[in-house]
C-alpha cells in the first residue's frame, strides 16, 4: 500500500504506535489494521499496561481509547502530558463534538469517534505523523493561538474568531489550508507545495480543488477590510497570505 | 349570528360570577321583601288614621249640632288628611283592588265598629304631588250624608325605597370588590399551577411554590412529585437507550475495521454503506435523546460559514446544493447543535429530491434559513405530523431511505431551544421549503 511507504518515508524506521483500547476485539482489530499498514504496534488493555509500555519502549503514537475501565481517557492524556509530548489520538464512542473539544483543550493532537472505518484511521494516524514528524519530535505545539488583522486561531481548539468575536466555521481542509498559510506568511505559496500540505484532507487532490479551497477561505476572511486581499493569488506562481502573523 | 358568552373561562372570573349572581339576588329578593314589609306597614297605618278618623269623626258630629259640623270638620282635618260631609257618596266605585280590600280590612279588624257600615273605598291622582295617589272614600253617617275622606300618598314609600336601593348597591358592589379580591388571592396558586402544568414537557421539571390553602398545596406537592417521578422515568430510558447507543458504537468499530480486511470489495462497500446506515440511525437517537441535556453553550457564530461548510462537503461528493446570501450573518447560537439540524435539512432535501437550496435572508430582528428541494413534497395533511419523533411517511418506509424518522424532530428541538421555529411547507413550484427562523440575538442564555 501507498500510506505505508508515506509514513515510513519521514522515519528510518517503522513508526511505533501504542492502541490503548479495552475491549479485545477493536484492540486486535485496530493492531492488526496498523500493522498490515506498516507500523509497530503495541497493544495495552488498560492503564496499567499502558504506563508500563511506556516505561520500556518509545512511542511516536499513542491512540487512547477515552472510555477505559477504571481510569478516563481524558486524565490518562493529561496525564502523559505532564511530563511527555508524544502525539496522541483519543478514541471515543460517546461520539460527542463536546469529548472532541475537551481532547483537544487537555492537549491530544487529534480525536476520531467511533466507529471509524479504516481509510479514516489511516488519514488520521497519517497526518498526525506527518505533522510531529516533521516538526521538532517531542515538541508540544509551542503556541496556543495565531493572530491576523483582528482574526484569531485557537490552535488547541481548532477554531477561528473573526474580529466581531463571531466563531468561523472551517472545514478541516480549510483550516489546514488556513495553518499553511499562517506558518508561512508573506511568502509567496506554490499550488504544489499547499496540495502536499493538504493531502490529508483532500481526498481528489487537484491544482483546481486547490483553488476551490481557497475562494472557500477567501470569501468566509471577507467581509472586512483588507478581508478578500488577505490571501493574494500570484499569477503563474501560486498564493501568498498577505497579513502579519502574531504568534501569541 | 355571533353568539356571546358572558361565562367567564378562568376559574376566579367563575368563581366572582357565582358572587355576583348571589349578590345580586339577594339583593332583588331584600328589596322585595323590604318593599312588601313597607308596603304593608305603610298601609295600615293609613288604615289605623283613616279607622281612627271616622270613627271620632261620627262620634263627634253624631252628638254636636248641625253649626258645628264645619268646625269640626276642620278641627279633624290635618296636613295629611282632610274631611267633609258630602250628601252623597262621591267616591266613584273604584275597580276591585287587592290593595283596597286589604286596606278595608285593615280598618275593619283596627275599629271593628266600623265593620257594620257602608264604606266606600277608591283612589285618586293625588292632587299635590304629581304620579301618586290618594285614598279617597266616603262612609254613610246615621242622618243619610256622607262622610267623605282623602288620605295622602297612600302608597308613597318610593324615595326611601329609592334611597335604601342605593345603599345596598354600594354595600353590595363592595362586598363584590372584596370578594373578588379574595377569590383571586386564593386563585393565584392555582393560576401557578397551571401555568407550570403547561409548561411540562417543554424542558426542565417547572417546579411549583407549596402555597394558598391546604387543598392547593396538596396539589402542589402531589404536582411536584408526578413531575419528578415522571423525569425520572424519562431521564432513566434516555440513559438506557443512550447508553446501548454508545455501547453498540464498539461491535460497529470492529465491523468498520473488520471490512478493512474483506477482499471482495463489492462485499466491503455495501458493508460499509449497511454500518453508516446503522451509524447514522444511532447519531440520531444519540442525537435526539441528548437534545434537552445538551450542554453546549450558545457562541457568536458566523451562520454563512456553517452553512457553506454544509454545502461545500455536500459539493464536493458531487451533489447539486448551493447557497445564496450575504457573506457574513452573525448569530447567537449553539453551533454544533444548529450545524447538525441544518445539515439535517440539507440530507433530507437530497434524499427525496435532486437539487437544494439554501437561501439566508436577513429579515429585521431575525434570519431567515431557507432550505428549497425540488422532491416530491409532503402531503399537506401530513406536514404538521413530519417533526413527530420517529414519524415516517409511507413512501419513505416504502423507499427504504433508512432513518428512525427523527430528523426533523431534531431540527425542530434544537431550532426550538436557539429560541427559533421551524416551518415546513409545499412549494408552488414542486418540492418541500423548510424554513428555519432565528433571532439574531438569543433572549436569554436558554433553558439549558
């Protein structure tokens, strides 16, 4: 398979990836999901397995189920944050938007909601790889928010204020189109370079689409002034976002 | 013909009536009853002088002589009642009269000396005040002439009568005021009662004030207590039905991973399909059943960019729903509850037709979010019922589109508690309009 050559290409080696998950189905499922596709898996059923695994081995994954006997997801991430960085990934099956929000606050990288199919699995293990792979490893995000020409990003919540104080909604594409932009401001963008980025998201992945995505963007940091120049389309090279960013 | 209904609806407004109608005939009967006492009263104290009259007066000019008798008849006459010897009788013969045969008798059983003689009785207009009458009446003497008498406003009684209905109409208006003031008093906890008794079921227990007087408060408390025991039933199948919903999200995550592993990949898509639509119909219930509890709190949103977020996700699997308005609409809302009961409109619009709209119009103090297909509809009779909780309509079932039929009970819960309404509609031109209506800004923090 294509995902397995991605996720090894940034590594040497194959990545490891810890499932904490309590119910022996999913967990040998999910093992034997990972491993078809070319990770190391280790496999632990409760906390305590799963702090003793992370005494002796090191992890560039942790998928966490939230709902554990004994112990919450939740604590157990905040847990690991305190003194660890490692990519986490909540699992939950209460499926709430509210358990997606609160992972995300206590510091995981990403959350999935069962029941998740495995190509959404893979995406998801994939990004967030990719992501802290190519950053510095055991890094936290060092910020909390981005700020632009009044708009704010909330990069533990994922979310985007616009200078009303009024919440944007994006589409997880956009707001990937929305970071790349932000990590690289005043520079000038190539089509190819913001498609590498996006890949995750996008799943028919065009020059056009590319282009869809942001008139998407375009038009939701309108309505302000200076809002539709935000982001700038250099003829024949590609995008530049044209703000300052303030890195709070 | 317009019919008029003076019974008042509201108990007090009842109860007050019941007063005043009681009043009200007590006071015809007293005045009745008042006027008859007067009227007897009155009457044989005429009877009394009239009796006394004649029988001194014939006494007196029976024994004196004949020059005399004008004296005498002027001695006997006073401001009330006068006297003179007339040769015949002038009294007209007076039509038969309850009120003068009561009168002779009255001076028959005052003066029975009287009885044997000939006495003519009979009315006349009075000759001093206007509208009321004398007692006239003549009565034989020994010598063949006739004594003849008029007697004053025999039945002039009226101004105390007058006088005395007065009285009572303010004493009786009080006493209704009073009444009224302590009727509605004792109402008030019964007006609260069901005022909370129409808001159960619309959220949150409405718990009563135990007050008023023992019987209400007994109602009260008996009231409290069916509210509670009735949310503990609701609250305990929420949290059963909830919790098989999650419970039945981890045999479904092995189903999902398991059709990972399937090689025939006709077999896997339609796996894949059967789980999302058992998924689906578990996010529903989860869903609805969450509704009230949800603990989401409502945000400044910008409404244009959930909405295009919907449509461009539904865009990009190649299906026909675009937006039309303004760029940017700020609301008060709980974003991923109205997200999923506008994404709710959109899938539905896309299961039963081709081709949607989604229109934001911004109307005064409210926005409009119109959600246009071009299906079938829903039969007029049928669009009241369609926001039911898992109210199918036949075609659907018969099409197999899936769903428990809580769709548009969710849009219409979770439209309901941003403090906007949901109506549906038949278009004209072919296929449903669902128009969801939000105020701009919330009234108040909600019922959550």
């Amino acid at each position: 398979m294509a995902s397995s050559d991605l996720m090894a290409q940034s590594l040497d080696r194959a990545p490891e990836i810890l499932i904490v998950e309590d119910d022996p189905g999913v967990r040998v499922l999910l093992a034997r999901t990972l491993r078809e596709n070319g990770l190391n898996v280790t496999a632990a059923p409760a906390a305590t397995e799963m702090w003793r695994a992370l005494k002796t081995n090191q992890f560039d994954l942790i998928l966490l189920d939230i709902m554990l006997p004994g112990t919450n997801g939740l604590d157990l991430c905040r847990q690991i944050r305190k003194d660890s960085a490692v990519p986490i990934i909540m699992v939950s099956a209460r499926g709430e938007e509210i358990d997606r929000v609160l992972g995300l606050e206590i510091g995981a990288d990403d959350y999935i909601a069962k029941p998740f199919s495995t190509k959404e699995l893979l995406g998801r293990v994939r990004a967030v790889l990719r992501r802290t792979v190519s950053g510095p490893i055991g890094a936290a995000p060092p910020r909390e928010t981005l700020q632009f020409e009044g708009w704010t990003v909330d990069l533990r919540r994922r979310t985007l204020q616009s200078a009303e104080g009024a919440e944007v909604e994006l589409s997880g594409a956009e707001y990937d189109l929305l970071l790349s932009f932000l990590d690289n401001p005043q520079r000038i963008i190539g089509r190819d370079r913001l498609l590498e980025l996006s890949r995750s998201r996008i799943s028919d992945a065009s020059d056009r689409s590319i282009d869809v995505l942001v008139s998407r963007l375009r038009r939701k940091l309108s309505g302000q002034e200076g809002g539709e120049a935000l982001i700038r389309t250099v003829r024949g090279a590609g995008y530049m976002f044209t703000a300052a960013v303030d890195r709070a | 013909m317009m019919h008029v209904t003076l019974w008042p609806n509201g108990l007090i407004g009842r109860v007050t009536a019941v007063i005043l109608i009681a009043i009200v005939l007590e006071f015809i009967g007293s005045i009745l009853l008042h006027d008859q006492i007067d009227r007897y009263t009155l009457s044989e104290d005429h009877a009394r002088r009239v009796a006394e009259l004649l029988v001194v007066g014939e006494r007196l000019l029976r024994d004196a002589p004949p020059e005399q008798t004008p004296t005498i008849l002027r001695d006997l006459s006073t401001q009330h009642l006068s006297v003179e010897i007339t040769p015949d009788p002038v009294v007209e013969p007076a039509r038969p009269n309850s009120l003068l045969a009561n009168m002779r008798g009255q001076i028959g059983r005052w003066e029975p000396s009287l009885r044997g003689k000939l006495l003519r009785l009979s009315t006349a207009p009075s000759t001093e005040l206007a509208g009321r009458q004398d007692l006239v009446g003549s009565m034989a003497l020994s010598d063949g002439r006739w004594l003849r008498f008029r007697s004053r406003d025999v039945w002039g009684h009226w101004p105390q009568l007058y006088r005395t209905i007065g009285a009572a109409t303010i004493l009786a208006g009080g006493v209704l005021l009073a009444a009224a003031m302590v009727v509605h008093t004792l109402g008030s906890p019964l007006r609260g009662l069901a005022e909370a008794a129409d808001r159960v079921g619309h959220g949150s227990p409405v718990m009563v004030l135990e007050r008023g007087p023992r019987d209400l408060r007994q109602v009260s408390r008996a009231f409290n207590a069916m509210q509670a025991r009735i949310s503990g039933l609701i609250a305990d199948r929420t949290q059963a039905l909830a919790a098989v919903g999650h419970d039945l999200r981890t045999p479904l995550t092995r189903m999902r991973l398991r059709t990972g592993f399937m090689v025939d990949p006709e077999l896997r898509e339609a796996m894949e399909s059967d789980i999302g639509e058992m998924e689906a119909m578990l996010d529903s219930v989860l869903a609805y059943l969450a509704g009230d509890n949800d603990t989401e709190p409502q945000r400044r949103i910008d409404l244009t960019a959930l909405i295009s977020t919907l449509v461009d996700a539904d865009a990009d699997l190649g299906r026909d729903v675009s937006y039309e308005g303004p760029d940017h609409v700020l609301v008060q809302a709980r974003p991923l509850a109205l997200k999923r009961a506008l994404s709710n409109l959109i899938e539905n619009g896309l299961k039963y037709g081709e081709r949607v709209r989604v229109q934001l119009i911004p109307d005064g103090e409210e926005v409009r979010i119109v959600v246009d297909d071009d299906g079938p509809g829903i039969p007029e009779d049928e669009l009241a019922h369609v926001v039911t909780p898992f109210f199918r309509l036949d075609e659907a079932r018969m099409r197999n589109t899936g769903g428990l039929g809580l769709g548009l009970a969710i849009v219409s819960n979770a439209v309901a508690r941003e403090g906007g309404r949901l109506c549906l509609s038949n278009r004209p031109e072919g296929g449903l309009r669902a128009e969801v209506r939000l105020p701009v800004k919330a009234p108040c923090a909600g019922a959550a």
